[in-house]
C-alpha cells in the first residue's frame, strides 16, 4: 500500500544535542535517547520546538528499530493567538535502514482552538532528513488518499 502525501502542514528544523545524548545496550538491545530543539515555520503555526524534545530510538534484537520522538512546539496560530502544539512522531526501520528521507506517523494535539478540527485527525504523514544545512528537516503533509499496489 502507498499513501499520497498531499500539501505541506508544516516544517521543523531540529537541532540535536550531541553532548547530551544517552544511549544504553542490554541483552534485549539497544536505547539512544536524542535531546532537541529548534524552529517551526507554516501557514497555521509558526515558533519553536521547545528544547526538551526527546528523539528515543530502541533496536531490539531482531534488529527492528522504533523510533518515537515526542516533543511541544509553542507559538502563535495562524490567528495570531499563543498556543502549544504537542507532536509524537513514530517510525520503524528494519536491517540497519535508514531511508533518507525516512517516513513517520505523527500524531498533534493542540490547545489553539483554531488548529484543534484540522490538527486533531489522523491523516498526516512525516518525512525527516538531515540537509546540507547541518538541521535535521521534519516536513509534515497531509494524506490525500491510500493507493493500493
């Protein structure tokens, strides 16, 4: 199954803290756990990725990776009005990828009472790589529609 991506919600660009990752191996697998921050320019929001964003990646020992980075954003609306967008972004790469771009499943929730009907359903799709610039760029689209193979 291949899913569309439609128009472009927003952008990120993520700014890691290499001093202060932390990362841990046991007999079940591996834990690397990736603090951020950064910026967010769109139409509906535009502020920064507050830095206590967490990127936490766990390879298993089949070597399945799931990434789930959860982080807030905080800003203003399109309306101009102070709000707070909480994001969870999820992925899983299997044999060592890491497609550039990588594909993920976000999920938003959000205090701005005009983002809440267009930010509160399932039906966005994230694509994360890092650039030439040295940020890591997350654009998030909307899904148009499902295509079966």
């Amino acid at each position: 199954m291949e899913i569309k991506k439609g128009k472009l919600v927003m952008e990120l660009l993520v700014e890691t803290y290499p001093d202060r990752i932390v990362e841990m191996d046991s007999e079940l697998g591996h834990v690397k756990m990736i603090p951020f921050g950064g910026t967010v320019q769109s139409d509906l929001f535009n502020g920064i990725i507050e830095p206590c964003g967490v990127d936490t990646q766990v390879t298993n020992q089949a070597g399945v990776r799931h990434m789930s980075a959860r982080y807030m954003l905080t800003g203003k609306d399109s309306d101009g009005q102070d709000c707070h967008i909480y994001l969870e972004n999820n992925a899983y790469f299997t044999n060592g990828e890491r497609p550039k771009p990588w594909i993920s499943a976000p999920a938003f929730i959000t205090d701005s009472a005009k983002l809440v009907p267009y930010l509160h359903r399932n039906q966005f799709i994230g694509e994360g790589m890092r650039e030439e610039d040295g940020y890591l760029h997350i654009r998030y689209y909307e899904i148009l529609h499902e295509v079966k193979a």
